[in-house]
C-alpha cells in the first residue's frame, strides 16, 4: 500500500505462530493446523497531532465511521489471503 502522505509503502511486520498439526491423511495428501496470524503497521495518518490547549488528554480510543462514500472515513488494512 502507497501512503498518500510520504508516497512511499507500508511495512507491515507478519508473524505466524503453529499451534499445532493434526489429522495427516498421508493417502489423500491433507492435514489440519491450527495457527495465530498477526499482522502489524504503523500508518501515520492515523496518528494524533498536536492539540492546541496542552490540557488536553488524548481520548484511549477512537470509533471510525465506515461509510463508504467519504474517503477520509476509508481506513487501509493489509490484503491477507492463504492458498
């Protein structure tokens, strides 16, 4: 993903935890697994500037609007996908 800001991309940091292997059917070629994926990007456009009044507390979280039709609203979230 290109930030609008900078032009250049986001790095995003993966992990991928095997919890376990399971059901390994050697005939038809096909096992189980369970994992933990865990994707994790800095997007500075989501970052807090600076408030006027230095009293100001940061509130500890934010509820974005989803629509569709503002763009602004419009947050970017890594594509994942397993095949």
């Amino acid at each position: 993903m290109v930030t609008k800001k900078t032009g250049g991309p986001v790095e995003v940091t993966v992990n991928i935890y095997l919890r376990s292997i399971s059901k390994i059917d050697d005939v038809n070629m096909e096992y189980s697994t369970q994992f933990t994926f865990r994707e994790e990007w800095k997007d500075p456009r989501l970052a807090y500037g600076r408030f006027a009044d230095e009293n100001t507390q940061v509130p500890k979280f934010v509820v974005l609007a989803t629509d569709v039709g503002d763009d602004r609203q419009q947050i970017w979230g890594a594509d994942s996908f397993f095949q």
